[in-house]
C-alpha cells in the first residue's frame, strides 16, 4: 500500500471513530476493509480512496471509519469483571432500584459475546435472584454490519468455541444445518442491539446503571478517548459504575470519574453527569 494511501485512510479512521493505525499495523486495512472491497468491486484499497477523492462520499466514510475498529471479541473476555458485575454490583443495584429496572451496556460490544455472557451469568444466579426487577442489556458498535450480526445471534463454528464451554453452549445455542450456532430466543429477547459511535453523544440511549467499555479506547488517540469516554460517563446513572478493560484507564482523563471503593475495577461519578470535564 502506497504511504500517501495509508496516511489518508488512518486520517479517515481518526476523524470517525477516534482510532489510531500506526503506520507498523497499515496491514490492518486490506484486511478490515475487504468486504468494502469486494462490495463496491474494487482489487485495491488504493481505488477505494481514489474514489474518495474523485467523489466525496460521507456515509462510506463513515462505513469504512467503522469497518477499521477492531471487532475482537469473545465469550466471557476478562471473566472476573463480568462476574463481579452480576455477583455484586447487581444484586445491591437491585435493592434500591426505584422503577423496578436495571440498565446496562455495553459500550464497542462488537458482535454481541459481551452482552450474551453477562446474561448467562445472570440467568445462572436462578430466578429468584432478580425476581423483583427487570434486566435491560442494550449492546452497541460503530458498525453496522457488526451490530446486524449481533442482533443475528449467530455464530461461526470457531466464534462459538471461544470463551464459552461446551455445557453452556449446548445449554443456550442450537446448531443449525450450516454448522453455524444460533443463540437461544430466552437470551435474544433480554438483549436490545444499537449501533452507535462513541465520538458521538449517546444521550438517545438514556441512563445506564451499569456500562462496560471494555477495550474500546485503547486503539484511540488521547482526544478521542477523552471524547468517548464523556460520552460513555455523561449516560452513567447517579449511582451507576463504569467498567473499562483490565489495561485501561480514566486517570488524568476524566475530571469526575474516580474509582469504585467498593468494586475492583468500576468507576463512578462524584459529580453531575452534565459537570464530567476534561481532567486539567
């Protein structure tokens, strides 16, 4: 790939979705770009740009700003943050929840694992753990064609063996002629799927008690994880904690994002969702 070619693609994934490709990781665009490819009938990432430039066009921008971001995900990724979500910070959210309603979202959930394995894990706590409130799970991705497979709820034979065990995976999903695995419509129906840019305001999501943006800012410049990262804690509920991944961090970002006393690994707000600023 010509270096002129690079620099405008990484500048068009910067510019859409906060991510930085560093000039070492260039062999990341044929590859994440090749469905656009093939789609539009071009052989190179060169013509695609090409055509970018001989006329400008915002939504395949932003369809290839999105097809650039990882999607690595899999089931039960960082096992011990989800397990102490639905152990703990669940069952004391439920005690004070005052319209009987639990939100949580996962924020860059790609296609879907992230959400699913959380309500796994509540399902497993028994019917009476939750008995008296309603669980909302909404996962959201940059991408379209992501989040349409994560509504899908199905899987490759390779995607469905990562994380999960074969006693869960024959508990919740069903095989089906194609070899493909399609998740259970009692896990399906407890899981709203949007599609979302986190550089944007997610406020038409509403509040959330609980969000998980678990390895999603890593890949971002600075300025865009400062921006994500507002948008993410202006939606965290009064009370509400935020999960980012095990290497991530808020600190010397967010002004108004400390972490949680109580909870290894959450982050709450001491001030209005409206007053999260810029750390100085």
């Amino acid at each position: 790939m010509e270096e002129t070619v690079f620099r405008e693609i990484a500048e068009l994934a910067r510019k859409g979705s906060g991510q930085h490709i560093p000039p070492t990781k260039s062999y990341l665009v044929d590859a994440r770009l090749s469905a656009i490819l093939r789609r539009e009938g071009l052989s190179s990432v060169e013509d695609l740009v090409a055509i970018l430039n001989a006329r400008p066009d915002s939504k395949l921008s932003t369809e290839i700003a999105a097809a650039l971001t990882s999607k690595r995900t899999r089931f039960f990724s960082e096992r011990g943050t989800l397990e102490r979500v639905v152990k703990l910070v669940l069952p004391e959210l439920a005690k004070r929840a005052r319209d009987g309603r639990i939100r949580i979202w996962c924020a860059g959930g790609s296609t879907g694992q992230e959400a699913l394995s959380l309500a796994i894990l509540i399902q497993e706590m028994g019917k009476n753990a939750f008995e008296d409130v309603q669980i909302e799970i909404v996962t959201t991705d940059i991408c379209e064609r992501t989040s349409a497979s994560a509504r899908s709820g199905i899987f490759g034979h390779f995607e469905i063996q990562k994380g999960l065990s074969a006693r869960r995976m024959l508990a919740h999903f069903t095989r089906l002629d194609t070899s493909e695995w399609q998740v259970s419509h009692a896990l399906a129906s407890q899981i709203g799927v949007r599609t979302q840019n986190l550089m944007q305001s997610a406020e038409g999501l509403g509040m959330f008690d609980v969000i998980l943006c678990r390895n999603v800012i890593t890949d971002m410049t600075k300025d865009a994880r400062i921006k994500a990262l507002l948008n993410v804690g202006r939606q965290l509920s009064e009370r509400g904690l935020l999960f980012l991944g095990e290497t991530e961090s808020a600190a010397g970002l967010i002004a108004g994002l400390e972490p949680s006393r109580a909870i290894r690994g959450g982050y709450s707000r001491n001030v209005d969702a409206g007053d999260l600023t810029v750390a100085a």
